[in-house]
C-alpha cells in the first residue's frame, strides 16, 4: 500500500467540499458573526467542569445529557455547535442530532482548542446552567 497521495476524481471532491462548507464554519468566521452581531447561537457540548474553565464568550453550555430536554435551539437561526478538538466528535453528534429534529445547524470545525489556537479570548462561567437559562 502506497502511503503517497493519488489523483482523485475532482468531481468527487467537489462534492465533498461543497458539502462541507455547507454544514460547518471554523473559528474565524464564528468570531466574525460575533462581532456583527449575525443572528446564530452558539453552543458548547463539552462537560460543565471544562465549560466552566473555559468557552467562546456567549456560547451556551449544552451537554449530551440535556440534547433530549432542550428547548434552547432556534428554528428560525443557525444552531453552531463546538466540542473540544478537530478529533472531537460531540459536536458532530449534536449537528446530527438536532438537524434530524429539523433545526439548521453548522458544526465549528476545530472545537475550543482551534479557537485558542487562534488566538480568540475565552470566558469563564462559575454557574454554566444559569447561563443556559437565562438567555432563553
């Protein structure tokens, strides 16, 4: 097996990055919608200790045990979810999991460590259900 790279079929590949640009953003762009205000909510999958610890300022805190009591998600925006890595997969899970309950959703590529990689500023939150509740 050859570990070099081969040509692949570019309508393929068309395909493949059409699809993604579709349904994910990454950490610029979500920065970006911040600052102007674009109507989106943000949400953060991971447990509510590394919540706590650390998030994208106005992101609210949505772990997998609330997904099925939620009421926090909007029809009428686009839903972004972020986990921890590039690797993680709870935000593909919650995009999954929502798109099928019939919300527009976006995955942020790179979770929080892409975030600060960025260099992007964190917010800590002492009460991550509070913060949930009280913005809905």
């Amino acid at each position: 097996m050859s570990t070099y790279p081969s040509l692949n079929e570019p309508i393929l590949a068309q395909q493949y990055f059409e699809d993604k640009l579709a349904f994910s953003t990454g950490p610029a762009e979500v920065k970006n919608w911040l600052k102007n205000h674009f109507p989106f909510t943000l949400f953060d999958v991971r447990s509510a200790e590394d919540f706590r610890e650390g998030h994208i300022p106005g992101a609210l805190h949505l772990p997998k045990e609330k997904w099925e009591s939620t009421k926090v998600l909007a029809q009428d925006r686009l839903n972004v979810f972020y986990c921890y890595t590039a690797n993680c997969h709870l935000a593909a899970q919650a995009a999954l999991h929502f798109s099928r309950l019939g919300y527009s959703v976006l995955e942020m590529d790179g979770g929080i460590k892409g975030w600060l990689e960025s260099g992007f500023e964190i917010e800590t939150s002492p009460h991550p259900e509070r913060d949930l509740h009280a913005s809905h």
